[in-house]
C-alpha cells in the first residue's frame, strides 16, 4: 500500500480536512534531533523556524511520499499546468478534492508526478531589490558578506561537481524556487536533504562568530540549485501554491456596510456635541503636502472633509499646506476659498534644498511627500507639535483623540507599517527587532525634536546621505532611519490600512515573504471594525477604477462636500462599482458578503485545451 503525508509545523492542527493527507510534525521529532545536534540545530532555528522542522521530517518520516507546507502555503496536487497561484481565506473540503490533498487522491496524482515542486519566481517578487540584483549581490547587500556562498561554491564543486554548473546559473541570476513548500518520493527528498543539510552544517562550523549566515536564502538558493539541475529537474512537476491568509479571513467576516452606518453615525452625533479639551496648547496643528501631479491637490478635499465632519473642535484646528512649484496659485485660492469660514488653511512654500536631488521610482509618488521632513523649516514658531497626514487617508473619528495621546518623551508616534517586520530587516538586518512606521499618519513633537536634533532637515539630509543605498521607499525610509527605536506605537485605529477590507495578497511577494507585519487578532479586529483613520496605501485608491474598497464611498462623500462638484463618467464608474473589478488576470465578483476569485487566464486556457483536444 502506498503510503503519504504532507507535515505541517507541530503548533498547527494534525489535519485540515477529515481523511486528507496533512498531518502535524510531532514535536517529539523536533526535541530528538536538537538533542542529538545541538549547534547545528541552533544555526536552523534561526532560519525563520522551518529548516529545522524539515530536519526532523527527514530523519523519522518513512512514508513513500512526503509532503511539507510551511507560513500557510500549499502546493496544488492537481496537476493542472495552466492554474495560476491563489489565496484563500481557509481550506475547505471542496478545496481538498480540487487540489488532490486527500487520501483516495494519491494514485492520481502520483500518475500525473511523483515529485511536485513550486514555480520559480523573479526576484523582484520576492523581495526589495536593487536594480540590476542577481541572486550573489542580493544575497551580499543582505547579509554583508558573501563568504558562506563562496565556501558554498567550494564545497559544491568538490563533493557534488554535477551540480556545480546550476549552482553558479542560480547565483549570476534572478530566480529562485520556494524551498518551504513541495511533495516528493521519499528518495528524492532523502538524496535533496542530505545534499542541503550536509552542505548547511559545514557552512555552520565554519562561519566566523561575527559572521551573519542567512540559512533561509542559503535554503532556497540550494533547493533552486538542486531542482533546476538537468537529471532532477525532468522528474518534478512545477504546481501553483495556495496561500491561506488569515487577513482574508478576517476581512471576509467584516460587516463593511456596518462600519460605513457607524462612521456616518459619527457625524450626526457630533453636531450635537460640545468641544473637547484640547491638549498640548489647545490647538490641533494638522499638516498636509501635496501638489498638483496626479490630481493630489484635489483627493485633500476629502482629508479635510472628514476631519471637519467628525469634531466640533473646528476653531481649535490649524491647518497647513506645505507645497513646492507644482501647486498653482489658482488652486490655492480655490481651497482656501471653499474652507476659509470653517477651518483655518495656511499655505507654506518650500524653497529649493537637498530634495531637489532624489530620485522618484514609485509612479504614484510625487516630490511633495519628501516635504513631510521639512516641516520644521516653514512652520511658524510657535508650532510646536503637529499631526502630519497623506492625503489619501479618511479621517473617521474625532481627531481631538489622537492628538491628546501622551507621546511619553517620543519625537514621532506611528503605527507600523503593514510590511514592517521585513522592512526593518531590509534597513537594519536580519537580527533587528525594531519597528518601522508607516509615515501616513504621524504625531510630531517639534520642540523635542529640536533640543534632541537640532534642524531637522539638515538631521534628514545626513541620514539619507548616509544611508543612501538603503533607501528604498522614500521619506519613510529616511524618517524610520532617523528614529529608529525611538517611536511611540500608536494603536492601529488611527491608521487602518484600507487594502485590510478588501484584502489581495501580493502573489507571489506575499507567498514567499513571510516578513509581513502580524497585527495582534484583537486589536486588528477592532480597528477594522472602529477605525480612526482609514489609510489606501499602495495603487489601490478610490479614486482608481480597480479599487474595492468599501470605502470609497466615504471617499467621494467627502470629496463632494460643501464644494461644487460634478463627476466625471469615469468618476461615476469608481463612485458605484462595488460588484466587480480585475487585476493580473483575475475578477473579482461581489455576492453579498462574499467575494468570488475567477482566475481569467485559467479558465481561457482550460478552455483552449478542451478545444484543441475536441475532433471536428
């Protein structure tokens, strides 16, 4: 009798579906070997925690054909070439029997392969790179050396000389194979553990005490190494992964169009409500900078919309503008016009300084976000704490509140960034713990800032002259950089991201990365359900024809209020499609509170197969 298993981490549950093939890796394996090896075991765990739950796989499985999903991915055993990857908010049994994960599945598949393995993906797609990155210079920008791939290199060509040449392809080029996700006939995955591991633990013993070895990319340039070799490669079917996301599954049990009521609620309760103390000086100093490009100047309509629609506290608010050459005069009259008996709006240009000489690469970034560090330079003096807002951001709760929150001897308070745990290791290395911002929505203490740094801007302009190489994305790279471990985290309520409510993992980035920042449930749950402020980051605004967001309603709202506004039929089509919209090659359809997933190029595919295969 054939015999298979697919292992998941021992803290996960023994088996998704009844009667399917996965099962949890017993923690009396794991125990054994850290017990046999202690040193070398010690080098594994610090590989993101899988490398050394597969060690123990390969020394007690005995099944004919094993399996192993780690991070909450899974391969499709169904052997369908033109399946494309997918997330999922969890598994169910019709998943189980399209996938071929249950145990009267197992002839099947193994008539189509017996060994299934991951695509190779770009390295672009699995992490931040540079351009022109190969896998040796990715690895070295990483790690800081890359002594342990030439030790790698050495080994290779000494004990394993067949697979010399794909070893070198895999580092002069751009691909990689996922390591922590296949099913393989259990000889194949014995003859791949031994090379891995044998190679991994002479790494281990000879790597320098200072030296930072990063296993988990040493895994999965050997694995690539090992699968792309010519005799290996013909014996292993390349399958779509499956990414289970707890984000999906929280954002699919949202009652959307119940926290839209609420946040509406908001505004009629504060009409009839009394100003609030406020602290710090008993003036809200709130500041903005956009430009003209790509509309931005129009989007802060909505920012101040909202701010106004839920506060009484509208004599207590200042509000600045930081602007350069690109905002005209006719449009600051205009703004200042439609908010002159409501709010206080002040405009500050910037002169020409260090900002003139950076680089943009995001298309949907315009210069004006750098102007966030130059606050300090054009702001009166007597400013001396601030709320610094994007202007694709919803205030939907009383800003009174977050401008009252206790710094405790802070400069700057934020809240994490979506992508925080990687970014901070792409910043600072492997080893960092920190916390890296998201730079939407902050709370400044000048004043502090000042006796602590000095100018501010000139403080910036070292820091990113410094660290140039390392900056990636922008002012927020420069402001985390700056302060590193020196951030008051606020709750997450008061910058919500907005992609969290209709939730599109980043596949592959998403399936291979597993550096994405971990919101606690709770408090993850709550904010979504009681945001403060809603934050679109990335490309999916609601201004845009592919956004879903449940939100955008409250976008156009507040773009609309108290100015004349007509739109566009374009604009028409974002303001009332809630039912479907598309990206790479799949729909998504809106049906009550479920969204359904078509994967387009799928079924074109299956469908010109069917009609190749069809006899006229």
């Amino acid at each position: 009798m054939v015999t298979a298993c697919i292992y998941l981490p021992f803290e996960k549950e023994a088996s998704i579906i009844k009667r399917d093939l996965f099962n949890s890796i017993p923690q009396e394996w794991v125990k054994s070997e850290a017990g046999h090896n202690e040193g070398f075991f010690h080098h594994l765990k610090t590989s993101r925690g899988f490398l050394d739950q597969l060690y123990a796989v390969w020394k007690h499985n005995q099944c004919d054909y094993v399996g192993f999903s780690y991070n909450d991915v899974f391969l499709s055993l169904a052997g369908r070439e033109y399946d494309k990857d997918i997330a999922k908010a969890g598994i169910t049994q019709s998943d189980s029997r399209s996938f071929k994960w249950r145990e009267n599945d197992l002839l099947s598949v193994i008539k189509v392969s017996e060994n299934f393995i991951p695509r190779l993906y770009a390295l672009e797609d699995i992490s931040v790179v540079q351009d022109g990155d190969t896998i040796a210079s990715f690895y070295k920008r990483k790690t800081g050396k890359d002594r342990s791939l030439k030790q790698l290199s050495e080994l290779i060509k000494k004990a394993y000389p067949e697979f010399y040449a794909s070893f070198d392809d895999v580092l002069n080029g751009k691909t990689l194979i996922p390591c922590n996700v296949f099913f393989l006939q259990r000889n194949l995955l014995n003859e791949y553990c031994e090379f891995l591991f044998g190679l991994l633990e002479k790494i281990s013993f000879s790597s320098y005490q200072d030296e930072y070895v990063d296993y988990y990319l040493l895994s999965l340039i050997l694995f690539t190494t090992y699968f792309t070799n010519g005799n290996i490669e013909s014996l292993s079917f390349s399958a779509p992964a499956i990414y289970v996301s707890d984000y999906l599954r929280i954002s699919n049990d949202l009652n959307s169009r119940n926290i839209v009521k609420s946040v509406l609620r908001k505004e009629k309760i504060i009409r009839y409500t009394s100003p609030k103390k406020v602290l710090y000086g008993g003036v809200i100093n709130v500041v903005m900078s956009f430009d003209n490009r790509n509309g931005y100047a129009q989007h802060a309509y909505s920012v101040i919309n909202s701010i106004l629609a839920h506060t009484s506290n509208h004599k207590d608010i200042n509000i600045f503008v930081i602007y350069g050459s690109d905002l005209p005069l006719s449009k600051i009259n205009e703004i200042s016009r439609n908010f002159s008996e409501r709010v206080s709006v002040s405009f500050l240009k910037i002169d020409s300084c260090f900002l003139d000489n950076l680089e943009l690469e995001d298309n949907y970034l315009t210069k004006s976000a750098y102007n966030r560090l130059l606050v300090q330079d054009v702001l009166p003096d007597n400013v001396h704490r601030i709320i610094y807002l994007d202007t694709d951001i919803l205030v939907c709760d009383d800003i009174v509140e977050l401008w009252n929150i206790d710094l405790h001897d802070h400069v700057i308070g934020a809240i994490p960034d979506i992508y925080s745990v990687g970014n901070d290791k792409r910043l600072f290395g492997r080893a960092s713990d920190g916390l890296y911002i998201n730079s939407g929505v902050m709370l400044l203490d000048l004043e502090l800032a000042q006796k602590r740094y000095g100018r501010l801007s000139s403080y910036f302009a070292k820091v990113f002259y410094e660290h140039k190489d390392k900056v990636k994305y922008h002012d927020q790279d420069i402001l985390n950089l700056a302060f590193h471990n020196k951030i008051l985290q606020l709750p997450l309520r008061w910058n919500v991201p907005g992609l969290l409510y209709y939730f599109w993992p980043r596949l592959p980035k998403d399936l291979l990365d597993e550096e994405n920042n971990d919101f606690p449930r709770d408090e993850l749950i709550f904010s979504l359900n009681n945001p403060g402020i809603i934050h679109f980051i990335e490309d999916r605004k609601p201004w845009k024809r592919n956004c879903f967001n449940p939100f955008k309603r409250l976008y156009w709202r507040y773009r609309a209020q108290n100015i004349q506004f007509k739109p566009s039929i374009e604009q028409r089509f974002c303001i009332w499609n809630n039912v479907f919209t598309w990206r790479a090659g799949t729909f998504a359809v809106a049906s009550g509170k479920k969204i359904h997933h078509i994967h387009a190029r799928s079924k074109w595919l299956a469908l010109k197969q069917t009609f190749k295969s069809m006899k006229f």
